[in-house]
C-alpha cells in the first residue's frame, strides 16, 4: 500500500454465527469499530488489516489461512479521517473489533503506533 501501516493490533477471531463461511485471508476488507461505540449511530471506519505471521512478517501467500489469535497491520484508508478522528482515538490499549457490516468478526487491541502521525500521499 506503500508507506507505513497506522498502527499495530493484537487480534483474536471472535467470527458473529450470521458470517458463517466467511473466509478470514489476507488482503479481507473488514472495516474497524471502537469498543463501545455503535456501529449505527457512530459508523464504523475503513481500516484495513494486513495479517502477520508469527515472526512478525507479512504473510504474502492469501491462500495461508491466519491464526486464530495474533498480530496484524492496520491501514486507514481515509486521510482525512485519519488526521482530523483517528489521530485523538488510537492509542497503544484502545480496543476495537474488525466488523463486516455490523457483524463482529475479531476483537482487537492496539499494540503499537507506526504511521499514523505521518503524512501520507
């Protein structure tokens, strides 16, 4: 996607039973939602995960299906929302899920901050 991701989560798959099939690969454009925020009244954000392996590499191959639990990229792919909302809201330990729809499909936690405070093209 060129440049450095935003930040870093911790995730664990937590798939809601109405996503039955749904396949969790690399490259999925799941969209991001606070903890305790709604996902109708607050919306949910275009953040994407970039999956990691468990040396912390890129998993290349999207036929690799990922873990259950572990480490992942994130992209915000809206600059705008990225300096005038993100920016004040993700911190190392702030908590979110990886939605499609309104449907949950992992929980995840901050664990590090790479790019987000970078311009971006």
């Amino acid at each position: 996607m060129g440049g450095e991701p935003d930040f870093e989560v911790s995730y664990k798959l937590a798939i809601d039973p109405k996503l039955e099939g749904i396949k969790v690969a690399q490259g999925m454009r799941s969209d991001f939602l606070y903890d305790g925020d709604d996902p109708l009244s607050d919306g949910i954000h275009i953040i994407w995960p970039e999956f990691l392996d468990k040396s912390g590499e890129v998993i290349r191959d999207k036929n690799i299906e990922p873990p259950e639990e572990g480490m992942a990229l994130m992209w915000i792919m809206s600059p705008e929302s990225r300096e005038k909302f993100h920016r004040d809201r993700i911190k190392v330990g702030t908590k979110g899920y990886w939605v499609v729809g309104a449907k949950r499909l992992a929980k995840v936690t901050v664990t590090k901050i790479i790019g987000l405070y970078e311009e971006k093209m």
